[in-house]
C-alpha cells in the first residue's frame, strides 16, 4: 500500500471515529420487532419513478432525501426529480428528508454555511410547498464533522449518516447507521441478505440507503432487479417496514405528523 493510500485510510479512520463518538444524541430503543427503512439519497429521477413504483407495488413507504438546488436539473448521477416527481411522492404518502439546498460536504464544509443550506433547503420547500417540513435529515458526501453534526442534529429528529451496518439498543439521533445498496455490494445479494436476517433476528432497526434505480446505475446506485428482490424478500418476513420519521414515531422519539 502506497503512503497516499495509507494516509487516506487514516484520514478515513479518523474522520469515522470522531463523528461517531462526538455530538451524539443518544436514545435507547426496544422495539419489539425488527424496523426497516428504505432512503433515497438526492432522489435521482429514477427513483422517484421505478424506485417507487417497485416500493408502491408492495405497499411500502420510503423516505426520500432531497437537496432543492438539484431539482429539474441533470447532474453527475443522471436527471433529478422534478416538481411533478415531489406531488407523487407527497401524495402516495412518502417522506421527504433534508439533504442541505447545495448538496454539501457534510464533514469538510464550514459548519455555519451548512446550517444556512439546511435553512435555505427548507425555505426553498415552502416556496413550493407551504407549511412542509423536513423532519430527517442525511448527511451528503461524507460523515459529519463534530461542528455539522451538531448544527445539524438541532434542526432535525433526526440525522442518518451511513456505516453499512443497522441501528440497535442505544443509537445515536444525530448519526443513524445506514446501509447503502451501492458499487460496494450490488454484485452480491447474499451478503446484503445476510445483514437483513441479522438485523431481524437481532430487532435492529436496518436503514438501506441508495440513490439512482436504473439498468446501468451510477456507482452510488443500484439495478432495479436488485432493489425489487430486496424489497421482496423484506416484504416476505411481515416486518416493521417505515420511513425514517415513521419509525421514529413507532420507537418513540416523535410525535405523528400533525400532533406536534
């Protein structure tokens, strides 16, 4: 291994372990049956369509994070959505998370222009939608840096990194685990089975993450084949399955949407 590689996995390192351990919000959780959650990060055209159209098919809910500044616009994962995907998403009664208005560095940004894109990305939704509100939250890019996650954690239920594993007793509200569907493991169903099985007998609460649904996914996506068998095999074992602030709902960390 190269002295830039070995740099970078440190730096990697690092980074993971002072997000993990600092800012946090813990909450103990005991459900009584294992939660999954479906996210889309960015929400890419092709998850506002075949995405959903794979989840609604199966009566399922997702929670989709979005970042304003990208939609009606192309950029380096394929079209974004649009103004008419966010009426279907509402309207079939999925969640709409906070992604920052532009899309930014969760851990190299500088914390205060990250509060003000997560201020602009709400008032951006209320110029379209007045009186909704984003409740969730998911880091972009990275994760978090100390200062952002904190700012971040303020303004939220709750705050979904990633970690590729699931949620369970004590977890943090402004670091959720999340596992993404992505170049990482999308040639192997198993082993994405496998954590599934884990959580479940576990009673985690699994939150699968990804971004484009597409026959030629970008590397931060995955194959629709892929994502429906998932989304069926879940389905098969009469689980808890919930958007984010659902689940928060049902674990009871927030109130139902329209009592707060």
């Amino acid at each position: 291994m190269s002295m830039t590689a070995l740099w970078l996995k440190f730096n990697n390192k690092y980074r993971r372990l002072q997000s993990s351990l600092r800012q946090r919000r813990p909450y103990q959780i005991s459900n009584s049956q294992p939660i999954i959650s479906f996210t889309f990060d960015d929400a890419p055209r092709s998850s506002c369509t075949r995405g959903r159209q794979i989840l609604e098919a199966y009566g399922i809910r997702a929670t989709y994070y979005l970042s304003m500044s990208l939609m009606d616009i192309a950029y380096s994962i394929g079209a974004a959505f649009s103004k008419a995907d966010l009426d279907n998403l509402i309207t079939a009664g999925h969640e709409i998370g906070s992604h920052t208005y532009g899309h930014l560095d969760a851990w190299n940004s500088d914390a205060g222009l990250f509060e003000a894109s997560i201020l602009e990305n709400q008032s951006k939704l209320n110029e379209i939608y007045p009186g909704e509100i984003f409740r969730t939250f998911s880091y972009p890019i990275n994760t978090p840096h100390p200062k952002i996650k904190k700012k971040a954690g303020e303004r939220h239920v709750c705050c979904r990194g990633g970690g590729q594993s699931y949620n369970l007793k004590t977890i943090d509200l402004n670091l959720l685990k999340g596992y993404f569907i992505d170049r990482r493991n999308r040639g192997d169903r198993d082993q994405i089975i496998k954590l599934i099985d884990e959580c479940c007998e576990k009673k985690g609460w699994l939150i699968l993450c990804t971004h484009d649904i597409d026959e030629n996914p970008s590397p931060y996506g995955c194959a629709p084949g892929l994502f429906e068998g998932l989304v069926r095999y879940v389905d098969r074992l009469g689980v808890r399955i919930l958007p984010v602030y659902d689940a928060c709902v049902l674990l009871g960390v927030a109130k139902r949407r329209g009592t707060e």
